[in-house]
C-alpha cells in the first residue's frame, strides 16, 4: 500500500515537474524505496517501542561499500566465466543515462524483498526458531517467489535459493540491513544495468552494454539469465559459507525447555 501510494505521489509531481522517462523511473524508485523504510522504521519502533537498529547508518560508508563490492564481484566472476568457457558478445556501449531504469529497478527491488524478507519475515522467525531455522524458510521464501518467473528451472530455484541463505547471512554477520540490500542491489544492477542480462527471466532493459552470452544454458543460464548458471550457485555457496563464518558471533541458537522438576518426580516415582 505504501509503495503504491509513493507512485502516486511521484506521478503527480511528474505533472508540475516534467522530466525524461529515465530521470522519471529513478525518481519513482527513490521515492518509493523511502517510503518503504520509512514505514518499517515508523511501525516497528512503534510497535515494538525499539531502536529500529537494523536500518542503522552508522558506519554505512563501510558497510553499503562492502555489500557493494561483494555483490558486484560475484556476479562480475559469473559473466566472466561465461566469457572464458562460452562468449561474451559486446554488440554496443551506450550512454551512460542508460543506467537510469535499471538503477532505479535494482534499488528499488532491493529495498523491497530485503525489507521483507530479511527484515521482516527473517527476523520474526528468528526470534521464534532462531537463525538456522530463519535462515532456511526465508531462503526457500525467496526462492518461491521467483518460481513462476518465465525460463526458471531447478538450477536458477537452487541458486535463487543460495542467494537468500546468502543475504540472510549477511544480515546476521553485520545485524544490518543495508548490507544485504546493497549485495542484492549491486549484484541485479551489474547484471541488468551492466552487462544488459536477463534478470530472474525478467524481460531485458536498457543497460550499459548491449552483450549477447552464448554457450551451454548451464554456463549462461538459458532464458532465466545468469542467475540460472552453475558458476552463479557456486560462487554464492562460496559466498555464504564465508558469511558463515563472520556471522557465527550473532547466530540466535534457541534453548531446549528442560523441565528438571518434572524428571526427578519420574525418578522418584519409580
């Protein structure tokens, strides 16, 4: 409800301030990308009368900077696989403002599915059942959500898969949901934006570069695009299991109800 409100608030800006449709789409995707973490922050730190610490700015230079880094290395090695074991065809480099729709795209799904799945569903069943438990149902989450996008098979649904055990560990490790939203940011953009792939089986738009990847649908990932490689699933298993380890100090382990009472009276009894 809140991020269609924020639509309409920028359409009707649009009619007092015309703009091109790239600087329209990237202004529609701040917009509404505001609001959704306003609304988390207003309604959680009400709610549940907290710090909403999870949308913490401190150190955010560092921690958007990695996030950044990591999610645009990984899909950078994806493509670069695919260039030394298939082909990647560079058919044309367009203007830079061509970024625009993609950025504005990237950002904006970015926001949204972390917000909810990560901040939300995640951290409710963590509370609950703690991380692994957590960790495990809003993988399989996001996975599902991305089911019925055109060209999924198994392989993009597994790697799919790994890529939200991968964001979920990233919040674990910083406690932060800026990192896992910058990782999944950088990690579509550079994909769309960049290489002008196929993203999830999304129909492609404008992009940096215009590339045609071609090779074995495992090594390009067929019409669901990259995210459907087996380079893509292992290089995010990779990827977790060294999240793993920087989140080991924050995993939530919830405590077996030992009724020491009750078993003496059994003893007793017999």
């Amino acid at each position: 409800m809140v991020f269609i409100l924020a639509q309409q608030l920028a359409a009707n800006l649009f009619d007092v301030f015309p703009v091109d449709r790239n600087s329209r789409n990237l202004i529609k995707g701040l917009i509404s990308s505001a609001a959704v973490v306003w609304t988390y922050r207003s309604f959680y730190g009400r709610i549940e009368r907290r710090a909403v610490t999870e949308l913490s700015l401190s150190r955010w230079g560092r921690t958007i900077g990695t996030g950044l880094a990591l999610g645009a290395a990984l899909q950078g090695l994806t493509i670069l696989v695919v260039a030394l074991l298939g082909k990647v065809q560079v058919v044309a480099v367009k203007p830079a403002a061509s970024v625009l729709i993609p950025l504005s795209v990237a950002f904006s799904v970015a926001i949204f599915e972390e917000v909810l799945l990560r901040g939300i569903l995640f951290r409710i069943a963590e509370e609950k059942l703690g991380s692994y438990w957590a960790l495990a149902i809003s993988a399989l989450v996001f996975g599902l959500l991305h089911l019925a996008n055109p060209g999924s098979t198994l392989l993009s649904g597994l790697c799919v898969v790994v890529a939200g055990a991968v964001f979920g560990l990233a919040y674990v490790a910083t406690r932060n949901l800026w990192f896992p939203i910058a990782i999944h940011f950088a990690w579509n953009f550079v994909q769309s934006g960049i290489f002008g792939a196929v993203t999830s089986g999304n129909e492609k738009t404008s992009s940096l570069l215009t590339t045609n990847l071609m090779g074995h649908p495992l090594l390009t990932g067929g019409a669901f695009g990259p995210e459907a490689s087996f380079q893509a699933v292992l290089l995010l298993l990779l990827a977790a299991a060294l999240l793993q380890q920087k989140a080991k100090r924050n995993l939530i382990i919830p405590r077996r109800n030992h009724k020491p009472a009750a078993s003496a009276e059994v003893v007793l009894a017999g």
